[in-house]
C-alpha cells in the first residue's frame, strides 16, 4: 500500500494542534521504507522547530534496548535466563533473603520479578553508577513475591544494566553503542545528556489539561543510573529501525544479524498476562516487549515518558509495519490515541480497542471484597466507600513521602473489577486512570494502579 505523505502530515499536523502537543514526530515502517514527518515546535520558549531529523527523551522505551542487549548476551551462551541473577551477580539482594536467591533473568525482563518499580537513586555520573546503585537498592522490599504476578518494575531493568556492564566488562551506555546502536547505524541514537546537544533536542512541556502547556523547568530530571530503564534519546526514525531489526528476524538494514530468529520470538512471545490492560494498553508481556491482541492480531511495542515528553511504539508483525510517535507534551495520549487508530487500521488492519471509560449508566458493583488497604514499596493505597460510592486514597510513604500529597480518587465501576479513576495525567490514559483487582497466584488479593501490583494488607 501506498503511504499518502501529504494525507498523513495534515492529519498529523490537526491531531497535534488539537490535542495541545507542541511538537512531534512520527515515523512509519511499511512496505519496507520508512516515513518521516514532523510537527509543530520543540519548546515553546524558542519557537525552534520541529524537524524529522530531532531527538527526544524515550523513557521507558530503554527498556527494549536493554533487553535487545541481554538477549544478545543470552544468546552468545554468557547468561542463563533462568538461572538466578545473583549467580552472576552476587552482589544483588532485595529485602527479602529467599527471594534474593529466588529472581531470575527472565522474571526481571517480564516483569515479573516482584521488584518495586519506583526507586530512583541518584549515583552521580562515574561509570560505576549503576554498581552503586544496585547496592544502593539492596534493602528496597518487593512488591509482591517473585513470580505471583506481574508488577511493572524500572529497577528490575537497572539490574538488567549492571548484568550487562558486568558481562561485557563495558558501561552500560558503551554496551549499547558497541553492541546494537553502532551495528544498527542509529547515528541518532545516544544516552547521555551533552551527547543530545549536537541535535536539534526536544524540550519538554507541563501545564494543565485542556491547555497549551508550558516548557518544563529542567530538559532532565533523571541520573545517570536511570539509563538502562529510561534514559535513550533518539529520533523517531531510529525507533523504528530498532523495530525493523526484530521483525527482519534480527538482521540489520545492511544483512548484519544482531539476534537469532529464535532470540528475536522468544522476546515476542507471552511470558505473562497483564490484569490492567489500558495504562499501557498491553495484554502481555514477553522478554522486554510489551505485547498486543487485537482481535487476534499479535503486535508488540513500547510506551515511554520523562518530563514532559511521551513515546509510543507499534510494531504489526504480520503487516510489517512499525510506528514510533515521540512528543513534548501535551495530551499526548490523546493524539497516540487518535493517530495510531488510524494509521494501524489503514496500514494494518489492526483495530486498537476503545480507550477506558465508564458507560453511560455505570454497573452496580459490591466493594465488600475490595475494600481495605494494600501497599507497595512507597505507595499506600486505601479503597473505601465515600458517601456511598467507591472511593481511592493514594499516598506516598517512606521514601517517596515528599514526592506528592495524597491523591484523592473516586472510583466509577467498569467491570467488578475494573474502574475508572478520576484525576488521570497524560502518560496513564486519555481521560480516566485505569484501577484494576486482581489476586496474586497465592491468592492474595491486589490493585493495580499505574502497571503496579499493590498486594491487599488489611481491611
């Protein structure tokens, strides 16, 4: 199929504008030739441009190219994805002593590990930043136990840098380039800072719903020691280029293979279902990818955010198509959201599935079982009943105490178990925050809010 340039950019251009998106970028992987458009500025400040050829934070997409990375390690016979991680990693410990020996390779690519997501650690900028900051984590305590379920988790992925630092006797950032950016010839691709200033950089933007938002008060927020789970910066073409090597079996443009065709499958098949199935619109998740059904058309892809800034990617194995949307705020979510329907069922027959929200005459649901308390690392969460309709509390704890006040959320009922939560921000859904119950496999019960597990601890 034809890809119409000039449709697709007024389409682009309308969807961004509405949607309050100061700048963005969109490139298409199909019939073997990759578009690029562009729209709209980088900051807003400046009024610079946005050009198909800037770079933008990728956030939690990272976490495909660590696990690109370990994979390859895999492969060469230097790691056992099922053996337990401190066999390679002594150092590595958790709160809890038999998980410690328990946490496998796998469980951290899947998520399924158990490990909280959200400790950010600050290790500076020396090479050894992650060796300190997996140190550093040593004490964190578990979401739930490893292997009862999945809970998304960042500091699994920094476990996965260290492994890979450790193995291949480079930095993580150096890993990357030797490994798989150099390789690939993403020449756009990088994962410090002062290596974005040789490129026309995104600048990301906060502000109200409904609103144009304004330039945020840094470029960047996170360490260094972030890198391996949320810290690449990369045009929109490279994203898909990346994509383009796992759905060529890994080969690269130029016949160079990267990964075998078993490695390459083996990351795109279900290791494990996923209860919340709107936060990032997964269904499953294999050995780094997030993984799509829809309607029976497998696909598989990413999403990621940083400070202001948002990135999606949609990979359509059996279309050969592959779309990387990166942006710089806004209702970024939205214009995924619109875009993408479009584009995928165009290019791919692929309809992706209404965004969540609650019908006209919400069903009647018994909170009895769901009412309580559950916790997770630097999270408390209450569900009760206010003035007789469901109701959330969502309070940082511990160490993330200051991070924000409680959220007070009401809750209206889906499902018995799903509800749309009040107060969604930009990177969670396009109107309503998806809070879904589930049980663990030991049959505790849990809530899932943001991809994260959070096991029921009292009434």
């Amino acid at each position: 199929m034809t890809f119409d340039l000039a449709h697709w950019q007024a389409r682009f251009d309308e969807l961004r504008a509405a949607h309050h998106v100061p700048g963005a970028t969109l490139a298409v992987l199909t019939g073997g030739d990759v578009h690029e458009l562009a729209s709209g500025v980088l900051h807003r400040g400046t009024g610079v441009e946005a050009t198909t050829d800037s770079v933008f934070q990728l956030g939690s997409i990272a976490k495909v190219y660590t696990a690109t990375l370990v994979m390859g390690l895999a492969e060469d016979g230097a790691l056992d994805l099922d053996a337990p991680v401190v066999d390679v990693l002594p150092e590595f410990a958790v709160a809890d002593p038999r998980a410690t020996r328990a946490i496998t390779t796998r469980q951290l690519l899947s998520h399924t590990s158990g490990l909280t997501c959200d400790f950010t650690h600050d290790t500076g900028r020396g090479d050894d930043c992650l060796a300190r900051y997996v140190e550093a984590a040593r004490g964190v305590a578990l979401d739930c136990p490893p292997g009862t379920a999945v809970s998304y988790s960042s500091v699994g992925y920094n476990v996965l840098g260290r492994i890979v630092e450790v193995l291949t006797g480079l930095t993580w950032d150096e890993a990357l380039k030797q490994r798989l950016l150099a390789p690939l010839g993403l020449d756009r691709t990088m994962t410090l800072p002062e290596e974005a200033l040789a490129f026309r950089a995104a600048m990301g933007h906060l502000g109200e719903p409904g609103q144009d938002p304004e330039p945020a008060p840094a470029w960047d927020m996170m360490p260094r020691s972030a890198g391996p789970y949320g810290r690449v910066i990369a045009s929109a073409a490279d994203v898909v280029r990346l994509a383009a090597m796992h759905l060529d079996g890994g080969k690269a443009q130029d016949g160079t293979r990267l990964l075998s065709p078993g490695t390459v499958a083996a990351m795109q098949r279900r290791e494990v279902d996923v209860p919340d199935k709107w936060t990032v619109s997964a269904d499953g998740w294999g050995l780094g990818w997030t993984l799509y059904d829809w309607d029976g058309i497998a696909g598989f892809g990413h999403d990621g955010a940083s400070i202001g800034q948002y990135a999606y990617l949609r990979v359509v194995p059996e279309a050969g198509v592959a779309v990387a949307l990166l942006t710089n705020g806004g209702a970024a979510r939205k214009l995924y959201a619109s875009l993408l329907r479009e584009l995928l069922a165009e290019l791919a027959g692929v309809r992706i599935p209404d965004s969540l929200a609650p019908a006209e005459r919400p069903p009647v649901v018994d909170m009895a079982p769901l009412v309580g308390t559950y916790r997770r690392e630097g999270v408390v969460i209450t569900v009760s009943e206010r003035d007789g309709a469901p109701h959330m509390v969502y309070e940082f704890v511990d160490g993330m105490k200051d991070f924000s006040p409680p959220l007070d959320i009401d809750l209206v009922p889906v499902s018995a178990t799903v509800f749309a939560g009040t107060g969604a921000g930009p990177s969670f859904s396009e109107d309503w925050m998806p809070v879904v119950f589930s049980t663990l496999a030991d049959g505790t019960g849990c809530v899932y809010v943001g991809m994260r597990a959070a096991p029921k601890t009292g009434r």
